[in-house]
C-alpha cells in the first residue's frame, strides 16, 4: 500500500525536517510551519497555506551538502519542489511554491527596504538565483496569475527565521493539505 501524499509529507519532515535551513538560526521544520504560521495567521485560504508550508520542500528532496551556496551551487530547490508536488497538488499550491524564488527578486528590485533586511544566507542565495530583475522580468512576473500569491509567501518565508517563534506542529497544518491535495 502506498502512503497518500499528506503522509509523504509528514514522513519527509520527520526524516529530513530537523536539519538546518541554510545557514539560518532555525531548522527546515520550523522554517515551514513558521511560513506556515503566518499564512494562517493572515487568513491565507488552504491552498496558500499549503504552499506556505512546502515552499521549501526541494531542500529535503535533493542531497546537496547543506553548505552548497557557499560552494556556488544554486540547488533549485523551487524547481524540484514543483516537480514533486505537481499532480500532487493543485496550480494554487505548486505555482507559488515555484515562484517564490522569483518573488524574492521580484521584492529586492522593488522594495529597497525588503531588500535591507534580508539575511546574508538569503543575500548569498539571491546572488545564484539570477540576482536583480530586469524590467522585462519585472513585467512578465507581474503578468503571472500567481504574482500575488507568490509575494505574500515570499514576504512569509523571509520572517519564517526566528528560533523563538512557537507555532503549531506539522500535524495541525495537515489538515490544510489533505483538503488541497489530489
């Protein structure tokens, strides 16, 4: 029997959850349920949540050393997490999921003080990333369906660093997936 999706999840974080987030005070999971947190606090619907939860899933799909940015190695981890996710979830997931990368150049070339706050991991992986939009990347972001919701998790995933911060277990936000998931 194979495990449903919501449970592949669940076993992924309990497997690979607990390692560190690129160089952050936190760890994987608490990235997550942290990013997920603020979706839900913001009254996101089940979708964004989800994304919010999964956005950084590719990191626990690929077996890259944890230190690969400081080695030049961009893990495009947004591109793996679509792929996993695709027929997994629906576009209202996997779309923000593999655009939050182009939300965070999206933000630093269009918010000076998004940009100032960024955390050197996020500085150093924003470099590999493609850097700085240009005005043509600009527009054809802007034009995506997803633009919005891509931003707001962006915004989510960058505040989703705190090792203070208390949220729910991945338990509780299961419940957004299993009403989204295929």
């Amino acid at each position: 029997m194979s495990l449903s999706t919501v449970d592949q999840i669940l076993e992924m974080f309990s497997k690979r959850g607990d390692s560190n987030y690129g160089g952050e005070a936190v760890t994987q999971r608490q990235h997550a349920l942290q990013a997920a947190h603020f979706a839900e606090k913001t009254g996101a619907d089940a979708a964004l949540i989800t994304a919010a939860l999964l956005h950084d899933v590719g990191h626990l799909l690929h077996d890259l050393p944890e230190n690969a940015p400081d080695h030049g190695i961009d893990d495009a981890h947004e591109e793996l997490a679509a792929r996993w996710l695709q027929g997994k979830f629906p576009d209202t997931v996997v779309a923000p999921v593999q655009l939050h990368v182009t939300a965070k150049r999206y933000l630093c070339t269009t918010d000076a003080e998004y940009l100032k706050h960024l955390s050197g991991p996020s500085i150093q992986s924003l470099k590999l990333q493609g850097g700085l939009m240009s005005a043509a990347e600009l527009q054809a972001f802007r034009d995506h369906p997803h633009f919005e919701a891509a931003v707001r998790l962006r915004r989510w995933d960058e505040a989703a660093k705190d090792p203070n911060l208390q949220t729910a277990s991945i338990e509780h936000y299961a419940k957004y997936m299993q009403q989204v998931a295929y």
